[in-house]
C-alpha cells in the first residue's frame, strides 16, 4: 500500500488506516512525497484530519462539492466508521424513512449493504 501509485482506490485505502500516534511523523512525510506525485489528488492526500475526510466521502457529515468529486468510496465501510455509519443511516431512516430511500442513490452511495439491512 505505501509503495503503490496515487489513485482514488489508493486513497481510499490509506485513509482507511488508523496510523498510531507515534508514528504520525513518518506518515506525514509519506504524505508531502505522495502528494508532490499526483497534482489532482494532491489535497486529499494532504489532509489533517482522514476521518473527517472518510466521513465526508461516504456522506456521514455533509459533503462538499470537492469531495464528491472522488464519486464513490469505493471499498467497505472501514471498520473504525462501521458503527458511525449504521448509526447515521437508522437516524436517517427514523426521521423520515420515505425521504431516505427516495434520496438515496444506490450506485453512488457506498455501504449499501448495510444500509439495505436497516431499510
């Protein structure tokens, strides 16, 4: 994973990885010298804080225009946002059920497994 080219598949991977405390230096190199490789996916890469960047990608908080960008999260929801995401879903569904499902958009939502458990 560390050796491997810029992509948003790559991306997706990385942010997925809980990176321990001590070693958060040795990340943050890695992340100025991938993202001198890739302009387009440069500020992603760059981020401070992944969660907060995971949660936008697979729409847990609002998603902003440059995020939707990246379209689908293309992987399983990580394991450290499994329980976030269940949550946010069955929140969604017991405000307004009929809401949720119209508004969702099953080939650009990730997670739709789960989410289909809920409905």
């Amino acid at each position: 994973m560390w050796f491997d080219p810029p992509s948003v598949h790559h991306l997706a991977q990385w942010l997925s990885i809980q990176v321990p405390h001590t070693y958060k230096p040795f990340e943050r190199i890695w992340q100025n010298q991938i993202s001198e490789n890739d302009s387009d996916l440069a500020e992603y890469y760059r981020t401070h804080d992944k969660l907060q960047l995971l949660r936008q990608w697979m729409g847990i908080i609002k998603t902003p225009a440059k995020v939707k960008i990246l379209g689908r999260y293309p992987l399983p929801i990580p394991k450290v946002l499994v329980n976030e995401f269940r949550n946010f879903w069955e929140y969604q569904f017991l405000r307004d059920r009929s809401k949720a499902l119209d508004e969702l958009a099953p080939n650009q939502q990730c997670g739709m497994e789960q989410i289909a458990s809920l409905a």
